[in-house]
C-alpha cells in the first residue's frame, strides 16, 4: 500500500495527474470499521486538451505501463494492489477531490476523499452498497450532518437522502 | 420460562454489546492497521469468491 501510494504521489509531480484522492471503499475504512474490498479506488484530476471531449485516462495507464506495472481487469497493479483510477467526471467529485484530507500513511502523504463527501457521492451512485456504506456513516457518527446537508443541498441530492435515511429507521 | 426467555435476552445483548465494542475498536486503529485488517478479511472472502468464479487478488502488503 505504502509503494502503490508512493507511485500515485510520482504521478502527481510528474503532472500525469493534477491531483488524486482515495475514494471507494478504502476511503470508507478510513472513518469506519475496515470491511472486504478488493480494488483501491482513486479518484483523479488528468490535465486535459481544451477540445477534448471525454475524460481519458490514458496518459495515466501510458505512465504506469512505462512504469512496468500491468492491467487487472479494470485496474492497474501497482506494487501488489489492484488500484481503479477514476476520473472526477461531475461537479460534485471535482468538490471532494477538491477538499480531500491530506494524511500521511506511515510516512507517505496521501488524500482521503470526506466522509460527508464520500455519504454524497454513495447517494448519487445510488448502488446498493453505496447505501449500506451510508448507513454504517451514520452507525459510527462520522458525519459533520451540517456540512453533509449543505453538499446534498448544493447538488440536489436531499430528496434521495431523506428517502434513504428514512428506510433506515 | 419467563425466566429463561429474560436471561436469553440477556445474553442476547451482552453479545451484541461485544460485537459493537469490537467494532468501536476496529474503528480507532490507525488507517495502515485497518489496512492490514483488510487484507485479512480478503484472505477469508478469496476462496469462497474464487469457488464462486469471482477472480479476486489479495493484495501484497510487503
């Protein structure tokens, strides 16, 4: 974990990525109890060309192939770990992206996305475990609800919230 | 039986008092720590997944 992080944090001074954060479920462990996942998922920033039209991730895979590390299905290998970059393709993950806390993995510097971010964005994906990930937010007392209230708000995700949040009583 | 019914009940709650510290605790560890712990659940899941055809790779800390 510590070389994979040490490879992301490569990438970003190399500007292959503007910037990245931990997102997914290992994001979740971070302000929870640590549950099964295999992938470790990023979220990332690539400078783009001011015509392109989609988000591509190709100078990021170009990079880590050159780097000698191999696809896995949907991820790359990088130091053992199954990482899945992610682009922030909507406002809201570009905010969390924007906001992630700086930590240090043992003496590695590293971003986690927030919790209050992290409970949006699973509202917005809207899968399954993304709602069972909101309940254990709650179960464990990891949300700042006021700030959690003011992102659901600013990305028109109250509705589904109180929807959520109110099959869970 | 009234009796018996209240000790179960108990009991009930003790485990589920435990299993909620457990959780409490697991939730302090230091985020390297929780990933250990991660990878130890992933040895446990892998073969039940992999018998299921779900290719999964436990990751390698070292």
């Amino acid at each position: 974990m510590k070389k994979a992080l040490s490879v992301l944090n490569q990438l970003e001074k190399s500007r292959i990525i503007e910037r990245y954060a931990i997102g997914g479920a290992m994001a979740a462990t971070f302000y929870v109890e640590p549950f099964t996942t295999f992938d470790l998922d990023v979220f990332v920033i690539v400078p783009q060309t001011p015509s392109a039209m989609f988000f591509s991730l190709s100078s990021v895979y170009e990079a880590l192939h050159a780097m000698g590390y191999s696809d896995e299905k949907e991820c790359v290998l990088i130091e053992g770990i199954p990482v899945q970059f992610l682009p922030a393709y909507n406002p809201l993950l570009e905010e969390a992206l924007a906001q992630a806390q700086d930590l240090l993995y043992e003496d590695v510097p590293t971003r986690v996305l927030l919790s209050e971010h992290l409970a949006a964005v699973a509202v917005q994906t809207g899968r399954a475990k993304d709602r069972m990930r909101v309940q254990m937010f709650l179960d464990a007392g990891v949300l700042d609800l006021a700030k959690l209230n003011g992102i659901l708000l600013k990305y028109g995700l109250e509705e589904k919230w109180k929807q959520w949040t109110g099959s869970f009583q | 039986m009234e009796a018996m019914d209240r000790q179960f009940s108990v009991k009930e709650a003790g485990t589920a008092y435990a299993k909620e510290g457990h959780r409490k605790a697991l939730r302090t560890l230091s985020y390297p720590e929780k990933v250990k712990v991660v990878v130890e659940l992933q040895r446990i899941a892998a073969p039940v997944l992999r018998a299921r055809g779900r290719a999964v790779k436990v990751w390698d800390l070292a």
